[in-house]
C-alpha cells in the first residue's frame, strides 16, 4: 500500500464509526486476532439483526478497515482457503499504527511493515486472544464483569530488584474482573509447550522475585493471582511439578489450568496448584 499522506490520515480518522475505532484498539490490544474471535468481541445483540446479518455486517467493517490499511490481515488462514474470511488473520497495518499514535498523542509517526509471523507466534497470539473473547462472552452471559484486559507490553512490569537493578516481568496478559462485589486481578501465562522446563522455572522465579519486591502490593494493595494456562494434561501436570518445586507457601499465588478452563481460572472456580498436587 501506498504512503497515506497527512491530509488522509485524518480523513481516514474522522471516516471511522465508533465501532470501528474500537476494533482498531482491541486489535493494537491483542496484535493478533482472528475474524472469529473479532465478530465474537464485537457483533454485540442489535434489535432486529439476525446471526447472518450480524456476520454480514462485521466482515463488510474488517474488509473496509483492511482496505483503508487501518487493519493488516495475514496471508495464511484459520482452516485454510476452504475457512472464507472468517478464517483471515487481523493485525494493526501500518494506518492503523498511524491512528493509533495520534490518537494517543504520540504525533505523526511512520507505519511499519510487519513481516509474516511464525506458526509458534500466531498459536500463541491467537491463544491469548481467545482468553479475551471467552471473557467476553462470560460478560454477556452475566457471570463477571469484564474491567480490563491488557495483553503485552501494555501488561509488563517494571521494577527495581533486590540488587538495585531495572528489571521487567513480562506476563502474556494482565485480567481484572468483577464479581459481585470483589474484584479478581490475575497475570496470566500461556504455555503451549514450546519452552523447556528450565525456561519455564525462570519465569516463575521472576514472578515470586517481583512479588517479593513488594511493588504491586504497594501500587495496588495486593498481589494478583498467576494463572500458568496450558492445551495439554501432559504439560499441565508438568507445570504442576514445576510449581510444587518451589517454597510450599509460595503455591498460593500459582493456579495451574488448561485453556479452555481459562474463564474459570480467572473467576477463581478452579482448583489452585496446591489443591492439584496433593
């Protein structure tokens, strides 16, 4: 795509409903999302429309967006050609990064090209994504209220260490979800089984370094639940092993799950490391 001047940067801008600028932030959000997990996010309940319609109307909304450059979709698909456009791939295309800058304040920056991803990261992408959208249509279906999901970087941590050193923990996500009248806070892992034990055994030491710094629970008066999220029973209980290696009173901040359990995990009905290794 040709360089988008100035000028059409903010044509463009004014052009967008408030739907789709909201699309434009949830896909800057997650940095990759699929069709599906976009018209879940998005289609909502209107007055008259039936499920075709709704589809109709959220792939007429992607297509624009891809068109103006606002979006970027993938060459591969989610089930092949075979799959249509539900099975496209959305990511922030180099309008989108343009937008999103100045709607920040940031200015007029360049857009950047991104090259095709790995299967390694569009799996894993995709995975912290439809963490999103199960969320989602648990709020729809009024079990939780849905406060805030922050997917990476936007979810880091930066502190200072025990040695005075600037460090940074890196979680996949950070979720806040309200039930009744608490609030549920937890960083969440997804761990598909491409890292070795040892690379996992670090991340979880940096995760008790960080709450041993004492700076969230100075930030925020408590330290959220971290909830390791595997697609394998074989990699669950591996990740349970792992856990149960460190100090006994540590296990209470670690919740060991499947995916597809996520929601649950979140909401805190799931049982936590502990409770799975006894």
């Amino acid at each position: 795509m040709s360089r988008v001047s100035t000028k059409r940067l903010l044509s463009i801008a004014g052009e967008l409903s408030e739907r789709e600028r909201r699309i434009v932030r949830r896909v800057a959000a997650l940095r990759l999302v699929s069709h599906a997990q976009l018209r879940t996010i998005f289609a909502g309940p209107t007055p008259g429309a039936t499920p075709t319609s709704t589809a109709r109307t959220v792939r007429r909304r992607l297509a624009r967006l891809n068109e103006l450059g606002v979006l970027g979709r993938l060459s591969r698909r989610i089930g092949g050609v075979r799959a249509g456009s539900s099975g496209h791939l959305y990511y922030l295309g180099s309008v989108g990064q343009r937008l999103m800058a100045y709607w920040d304040g940031r200015g007029f920056v360049r857009g950047r090209h991104r090259p095709e991803p790995s299967e390694r990261y569009v799996r894993h992408r995709l995975s912290v994504s439809q963490i999103h959208v199960d969320l989602v249509a648990a709020e729809q279906a009024g079990a939780l209220d849905l406060l805030s999901v922050d997917a990476e970087p936007d979810c880091w941590r930066h502190y200072v260490d025990g040695f005075g050193g600037q460090t940074v923990l890196k979680p996949d996500a950070f979720v806040r979800v309200g039930i009744g009248a608490y609030e549920d806070r937890c960083f969440v892992e997804v761990d598909l089984g491409t890292e070795s034990r040892s690379v996992v055994a670090r991340k979880l030491k940096a995760y008790l370094d960080y709450f041993e710094s004492g700076h969230e629970q100075a930030d925020h008066g408590v330290f959220p639940r971290v909830l390791l999220l595997t697609d394998s029973e074989a990699r669950r209980q591996a990740l349970v092993d792992l856990c149960t290696r460190l100090p006994a009173e540590t296990w209470r901040l670690f919740t060991v799950q499947s995916l597809d359990r996520a929601v649950e995990a979140i909401t805190g009905h799931a049982e936590a490391v502990s409770e799975g290794a006894s």
